[in-house]
C-alpha cells in the first residue's frame, strides 16, 4: 500500500485522478482513535475497485498492480478552511502503520512524506521504518539541506544513517557526480535516477507511474535497483 502524507499538495493522487473521496489518512486516523476499524479499510482505495468504476483513467488503472493500493488525505481534510475542525491525531502514524502491516496483511507499507511534514509524522516514520529513502536532486542546495535536516534529526536522538538510503534524482553526468556525492554524504548506499524530464511529464499527464510509461532502458534498470533495495527484507 502507498500512504501519501502530504496533507497540503499531494502529487500522486492527483497524477492518477484519486483525489476526489470522502474517506482517508484522516478518517483513517480518527478510525484508530475511536477503535472502529472499519474507518481505516474505508479509507482505503483498491486498484481492484477502481477496475469497476467507469473513471477517466480506467485504461491506466487496467496497467497497475493488481496488488497495489492506495491512501491518501480526504478531499474534505485537503479543502479544509481554518474554521474547519478535525477529529485526528497525526501522531498515531505508526499505529497506522502496525494496523495496515499486521492486520490488513500489507507486505509493504510505502510512506511518501515530504520535508515539511508535521514533525512527530517525521519521527515515527523515520523511528520505525525498515528502510529510509531520502530523495534529493544533483544539486549543492538539495544535498546539503537534506544533511542539514538529517543533523538536525540527530541532535533529537534520532539517527538512520543505518538503513537511509539516498536516491539521485534526475541525475547526469557532471562535475558533482555520483562518486562525489558518495563522499560528500559519506554513503555508498546511492541509487539514481536518469534525467529524462520528457518521460516523467508525459507519463503523469497519462496519469501513469513513469516506470509503466517509458520505454527508455536507462530509466527501467533504475528503478529495478531501487526495487531490488525495497525488498531486501523491508516491511514498511
């Protein structure tokens, strides 16, 4: 299952047109605190239930996984106004977690946080994942904030150099290649992925993931190293 926290600007629930339910992240979340977990399965969005809808996007559903869901904040919790109040505790992410691994039987829980989420979201993600992809661009500014943040985690007792993994995105040859960038984040543990902007822009206006988009060798070998790497023994 893919959990997209970002409760401000989502990207891959509107890239594949799933961004219009009542139910999610946080029904789920208040499902959790009121112990009525059938709030947590209804917030869920199952690609074998999008194969029955008559959706714009059906000929893209029919090329995802079968085994692939998807969660995401509410279309009411993304339109909230401030005078709107909501029930939900955002640090119960790894109760979330625990519910959709052990009891739903997920293999895997992917967690999609940005930067600027809420910090105890942060934490409990970064405390109790099995791995930690950090995505950053071939760029001075982007690798050295994410060091910085990564410092800043540190100070709080919270240190992931062990299971952090860096991920290059649209990376190319350059003065700051990838041996240089190994050892300015003093890591091996690197993977890439090409810059081929062309690709990534037509596949999200198809509303389909690149991988099942492109063609380009390049880029399949790529994410083939990052699946490689997920399922060495990760649970979420």
């Amino acid at each position: 299952i893919f959990v997209e926290f970002d409760d401000r600007t989502p990207s891959a629930s509107y890239w594949f047109d799933l961004g219009n339910f009542n139910e999610g992240i946080d029904s789920a979340l208040q499902g959790l605190k009121e112990e009525d977990y059938q709030k947590v399965q209804n917030a869920i969005i199952r690609t074998e239930d999008l194969l029955k809808e008559n959706a714009s996007l059906q000929d893209s559903y029919k090329r995802f996984p079968r085994t692939l869901d998807f969660l995401f904040f509410s279309k009411q919790y993304l339109t909230r106004t401030r005078e709107d109040i909501y029930d939900i505790d955002l640090r119960l992410l790894k109760e979330l977690c625990l519910y959709l691994a052990f009891q739903m039987g997920y293999d895997y829980v992917i967690l999609d946080l940005s930067a600027d989420i809420d910090e105890d979201v942060m934490r409990n993600a970064l405390l109790y994942s099995s791995k930690v992809f950090m995505t950053v661009t071939q760029d001075v500014c982007s690798i050295g904030h994410a060091l910085y943040l990564l410092n800043e985690l540190f100070k709080q007792g919270i240190s992931v150099s062990s299971k952090l993994y860096y991920i290059i995105n649209r990376y190319e040859e350059a003065d700051l290649n990838f041996k240089g960038i190994s050892e300015w984040v003093e890591s091996k543990k690197l993977l890439t992925v090409p810059c081929l902007n062309k690709d990534f822009i037509n596949a999200n206006y198809f509303g389909l993931p690149v991988i099942l988009y492109s063609k380009n060798r390049q880029l399949k070998s790529a994410f083939r190293n990052i699946e490689t790497t997920i399922l060495g023994g990760a649970s979420f």
